[in-house]
C-alpha cells in the first residue's frame, strides 16, 4: 500500500467550518485511494499548515473496503476526514455534488477533487489546485501530459466544442480534478442541470466547466505532469461515458446559448505550475480494427436514424466509407458538422428515450472519427499527436458558423 501510515479508525467531530475542503468520489477504490489520501495530506500539511482542511470520501457503496481503507489512514494535525456514502444516483457525478454539499455548509473557502484511481498524483497537486481558489480565481482545471490515445472524448469532442463554444481553449474540460470557488459550487449547486440524467454521473465534469465559463469565472490551468489512472480502451469502454458527457454537454449547450452565440474565436487559458517530478505516461491500448468494426456496426445499428437527423451531404460520406474497403479517413470538419448536427437535434428533441438514441448514433460515428486519428498517428510521437489534436480542433472554431444556422 506504497507504505500508507495506519492509525486508529476514528470519527470525524462535528465541524462549524472549515478552510479547505478536498472531494474524493470513490467506488471498488480500496488498491488506490489509501495512496491518493496520503498525497493529498502531504500537501495540505506542507502547503496549508496552517488552515483547517478536510478530506471528503464520497463512496458509491463500495464492496471491497474503500471505505475502510479511508478511515484507517493517519492524518496530519489540522486535516480531518469525512468518509461517507453519497445519496441518489450512484454515479461520479452524485459524489462529487454531495462533496460540494457538505464544503458549502461549512463555509470552505476552497475546494479541490481528485479521482480515487489516480497513481501519479503527488502533494503539488494540493498547491496547484487549491491556491489560486485562495487567491480568487474560480476554476483551475487541470493540464496533463497524458498517452496519444488517452482522453479520446476529451481529444474528439469535450476540448473542441469548449473551444468554439466558450472561447476558451480549456484542454482538460473533463479531467476530473479540479480547483473549485465557493461561487461556483453555490451555481453548481443551484443549477437546474442537476437534476438531468447525465450530470449525477460522469456528466459531471462537463457541467463544471461550462457552468464556470458561463458564470465569467476566471479559469486557470494547473500543469499536474501526467495522469495515471486506470485508462479505457475507447473502442470497447467507453461507450457509456460518451453518452453521459456528451448528454452533458449538449444540455449545457441548450441551458447557455444566450452566452455562446455571442463568442467568436478563441484564447489560451493561463497556466499555473510548480516544479515537481513526475512518472511518463502510460501507454494506452488502441485497436484500430476493432474501432473500425464498432464504427461499422454502429452505422448499421443507426443507419436510419443518422440518415433521418443528418442532411445529404452529411450522411453520404459516411455511407460511402461504410461500404468501401480500404484506407479509412474521417475528416475533422465532416466530424465537426456531424456534431453541431446531433446538438441542433438533440436541442429540439423532448423524449428521453430519443435522446438517447441521438447519442448512441453519435457515439457510432465518434468511434469512427477515433478510429481515423489511430490510422493518423500511429507513427506519431505523443507530442506530435497532440499538435494535430489542437490543429484539428480549431477546425471547430471555423465551422461555428454552420452551427449558428441550425440551431
């Protein structure tokens, strides 16, 4: 357990308040989180000795002993713990909202989340996160050196859409640890986006993001190193995630357009950094054939459906692929079109049910629109593969326009 301190397990005393509050949403977390807590004390005890902080566990009901792993770590002088099981939906989303629940009750004055499976989480991230809450900014996302083939929803749709919607080039929108204001908690918690399907769950991310850009927060990028975490094979994991951001996202869309009609361009978002060491990312796996054959039978699977919601010259392109053996390409700006398309369509529609069935179509062609950034990059270092991922996501800026049409 990477040499964890034990103590006694004890119960947190009753608290009036509170300086500094860190969220830890967990779930079957027992192999990882002991060392997640012991680096977030570090810093808190090294960065923040003098305040009062506490550590959130907030556990989908895990079976496998999370919680008691969490329990039993020794704290340093002036950090307390909190280790509970959330109510409602379980989901990532759920857990993170009890943690800004219970910071906002006891008045913190900043607020960091970290995921339970990090591996390469170290007590700068504690700095990097919660100073620049302290020093009045409202959200420090985070800014990873990650895998070519990390971060596919990220990459394809999450980073490119925050750009040309908002005008802000947040590279991590959904990286799941976050420096987070008491101003925006409070709009997180106020917002009638929570009751959704997607935000209790890993919508969540998203919502954080486009909410504080819609507020006009001030956001700032912390460079964390790299992120080591327990990936996903895009072809074979992550289909509900998909569905849950992007749900998210185009919720967000409908619940903002007033702002986002009004930005042209982009910047660049500051970034905040330190000195540390840190591991190289890990590889992670891709399959291109495998992504192929999900594309493929996705188009089959939704066939109908994209050809209904799509226009002609759309739906063409990829009813030629579909049938055509050979090299596969998936141009970025039929992949952008494609996208303003199904946000358009899933503004108008009212059902839940065929909402998601708009996303499950979508979801076929972004396996695709991966599958031709593998066939793009396969002899590509990771620093050249993320040179071709801001390129092409600019492509989503010059496109804004056919958006603006249709929706």
């Amino acid at each position: 357990m990477h040499g964890i301190a034990l103590g006694s397990p004890v119960k947190t005393p009753l608290l009036s308040s509170i300086d500094l509050a860190v969220g830890i949403p967990s779930y079957n977390s027992a192999r990882t989180i002991g060392y997640v807590i012991e680096q977030v004390t570090q810093g808190l005890a090294r960065y923040f000795p003098d305040e009062n902080s506490l550590i959130i566990v907030s556990d989908g009901n895990s079976s496998d002993g999370t919680l008691e792993v969490a329990r039993w770590i020794r704290l340093p002088p002036r950090v307390q713990r909190m280790a509970t099981v959330y109510p409602g939906v379980p989901g990532k989303g759920s857990a993170l909202l009890h943690v800004l629940g219970i910071a906002e009750s006891l008045d913190a004055k900043a607020i960091a989340v970290v995921d339970s499976d990090l591996r390469s989480i170290k007590p700068e991230w504690m700095h990097l996160l919660l100073q620049p809450i302290v020093d009045g900014k409202g959200l420090v996302t985070p800014y990873y050196l990650r895998h070519k083939y990390d971060g596919t929803i990220t990459n394809n749709i999450a980073y490119p859409m925050t750009r040309a919607l908002y005008g802000k080039r947040v590279r991590q929108p959904i990286g799941g640890d976050f420096g987070i204001s008491r101003r925006l908690a409070g709009a997180l918690l106020d917002s009638r986006l929570i009751s959704n399907e997607y935000t209790p769950r890993f919508g969540i991310d998203i919502f954080i993001t486009h909410t504080a850009l819609h507020e006009g927060l001030e956001v700032v990028e912390a460079v964390l190193g790299s992120k080591i975490h327990d990936a996903k094979n895009p072809s074979a994991q992550l289909g509900p995630m998909f569905g849950q951001v992007t749900g998210s996202m185009f919720s967000c869309m409908t619940e903002y357009e007033a702002l986002w009609r009004q930005i042209q361009g982009s910047e660049p978002i500051p970034l905040v950094k330190t000195e540390f060491d840190f591991p190289k990312p890990e590889p992670v796996p891709a399959d291109l054939e495998n992504s192929l054959a999900a594309h493929k039978n996705g188009l089959a699977k939704y066939g109908a459906l994209l050809k209904h919601v799509l226009p002609s010259g759309l739906w063409r392109p990829l009813e030629e692929q579909r049938d055509r053996a050979g090299d596969f390409s998936f141009p970025t700006d039929l992949w952008a079109k494609i996208v303003y398309t199904f946000a358009a369509a899933f503004m108008k529609t009212q059902g839940a049910i065929e909402k998601k069935e708009l996303l499950g179509a979508l979801e076929a062609c972004w396996i695709g629109r991966v599958a031709s950034f593998i066939g793009e990059t396969l002899e590509s270092s990771d620093l050249d593969a993320e040179k071709k991922v801001i390129e092409e996501s600019a492509i989503f800026e010059d496109e804004k326009p056919y958006l603006l049409g249709i929706y």
